[in-house]
C-alpha cells in the first residue's frame, strides 16, 4: 500500500474521481444562484481544506522560504485556476454536465500540447494518438 500511494497513477485517477463528482455536486448546486457566488462559496471550501491539512501535518513553510520565481508562477496558476473554475460553473449553469464536463477535459489536450511546447516534454506516437483521441472524444460528447 505504500508503493501506492506514493506513486502518481493512485493520486491521478483519485483526482479524476473527485473532478467528477465536483461536475455533478457542482451542477446541483449551481442551480438556484448565481455561477460566481457558487465558484466564491467552493473556493472559501478549498481555502479551508488545504489550510487544515497544512496544519493537521505541520507543512506550513516560512513565506520567505519561497522563491519569487516560485510566487510568480504560483500566482500565474491561481489566476488561471480562478478563471478555469469561473468559467466552467459558468458553462455547468448554462449545460448540462455530462456535455460540459468533457469539453473542460480538453485542457488535457491542451496540457500535452503546451508541454512540448513550453516546457520542452516529448511525447511519442502513441501519446499523441491518446491525445487525438481525447479531443476528438470530447468532441462527440458535446455534439448534440
């Protein structure tokens, strides 16, 4: 068990569980207000929670310690993490979930693409074949 969790594949398909289930709690609960109001009240959630697991396991690091290249990008994603969440209780308000949800996937299309480009990762014949797949996947989910 040790093994397991200590390898990414356990803490992928466990993020990709609770990524589903946060389409489906998402889309009740954004039913009767407004999408911003419901991102603020789940992001106050999130706040909480990564701050109780801070100080339950004693991780809090100075702020010192932190590089400016580190804050720098860390903020670009908390930017990005923001609008993302944004926009997609945006789209679960206005669609249904089962079309929403695979379109947002295709941020892993997306990731693949701008990894090679940006971050210098190849990836081979197969993964790219995976990625078309991915896309073209999503694609026939939202088609009505």
């Amino acid at each position: 068990m040790k093994t397991l969790i200590n390898a990414w594949p356990f803490w992928a398909v466990l993020s990709a569980v609770f990524a589903a289930l946060t389409a489906v709690f998402a889309k009740v609960g954004v039913g009767s207000i407004n999408s911003d109001m419901a991102t603020f009240i789940r992001t106050l959630v999130i706040l909480a929670v990564a701050g109780l697991i801070l100080a339950v396991f004693r991780e809090w690091q100075p702020v010192g310690s932190i590089s400016g290249r580190t804050w720098m990008f860390l903020v670009l994603s908390g930017l990005a993490t923001g609008a993302s969440w944004l926009c997609y209780f945006r789209a679960l308000k206005l669609g249904e979930a089962a079309r929403v949800a695979p379109v947002d996937k295709l941020s892993v299309v997306m990731v693949a693409v701008f990894s090679v480009l940006f971050l210098g990762e190849r990836l081979s014949l197969p993964n790219w074949l995976g990625v078309g797949l991915i896309a073209t996947g999503a694609a026939l989910v939202a088609v009505r």
